[in-house]
C-alpha cells in the first residue's frame, strides 16, 4: 500500500529539474547492488529486489518484487514508457525503512515480518488517511492553479476584417 502510494504520490508533485536516479534511494538504505545479466539491487534482508533489464535499446523493464519463506509475495514492472521520476518514487517507497501500520490479522504469517502491537483507534487511522489526502489535493490544486494563474501569450490579432481577407479567390 505504501509503495503504491508513493508511486501515486509522485503524479502530483512536479518533476524535479534534475534527471532521476532509480538507485540513489536503494544505495542510500544500503541495498546491495551488482552488475550480472542485469543490473539488480537486492535489500539488506534479501526480501525484495529491483532489477533493469534491457534486451536492446529502447526495450527496457524495471521489475521489482519481494518474497518471504513461502515464496514470491509481490511483483511489479514498468516498461521504457513508464517516466523514470515515477520509478524512482516507487524505489523510494520500496527501500523506505518506516515501519507501516496494518488492522490485527492483516500482517502475511511469515518469520521475516516483526510486528508490534499498538493501540490506535480507527478514528485515528481516518484521520491520518484524510490528512494524506488533502495533502495530495492541495499540491495538485497549488501546482494546477499556478498554470492557469500566470499569464498567457498573447496571440496579436489582425483586426476585424482578416478572416476576410484570407478567402481563397477563384
């Protein structure tokens, strides 16, 4: 859930002037990386993975996945049309060490997942899920009504008899 909100995330913000870097975000939580038949980063757990393959150019694919003991629990892919500011979002999200918050029951039975109990009530998970949402409205309303607040370029007009003048004569 919170990857995928990443991911989303990212289509409301505006993109960064500087060119993204998939790695960077895996790198800086210490996922280790190597060079095989494709480049792979590999979490410091061994749990999830992101790697890049290209067969040729112009035919790329990010895929990135996580498993536990009872095998592939997830996966996910993006191809060369995928924008690569939304790809590094999701590697964000994916190598973000923040513990996530889930109903009792909801965690998957498996050894690598520590949980801990905490009293929460479920006004305040509704609260926090609608602060997140209006977060998201606000950056999308301030960056929207700043393209449509600045000033337009004025196109010079020609007067009120130049469509006239551009009939074809025969």
């Amino acid at each position: 859930m919170e990857i995928v909100a990443g991911f989303t995330d990212a289509l409301t913000r505006p993109r960064s002037a500087h060119a993204p870097n998939v790695w960077a975000p895996l790198q800086e939580q210490r996922w280790k990386t190597e060079q095989g038949q494709h480049f792979t980063a590999m979490s410091p757990d061994g749990g999830a993975w992101m790697q890049f393959h290209q067969s040729k150019p112009g035919e790329a694919l990010w895929w990135a996945g996580a498993r536990n003991e009872h095998g592939r629990v997830w996966d996910a892919s993006f191809t060369s049309s995928t924008p690569m500011h939304l790809i590094q979002a999701f590697s964000t999200a994916l190598s973000d060490p923040q513990q996530v918050i889930r109903p009792r029951g909801h965690v998957p039975p498996s050894t690598r997942i520590r949980t801990t109990s905490v009293s929460v009530r479920p006004d305040e998970l509704s609260a926090w899920q609608q602060t997140r949402i209006r977060a998201a409205r606000a950056a999308t309303w301030a960056r929207n009504s700043w393209a449509s607040t600045r000033p337009r370029r004025q196109t010079p007009t020609a007067g009120p008899y130049a469509q006239a003048s551009s009939r074809t004569r025969r």
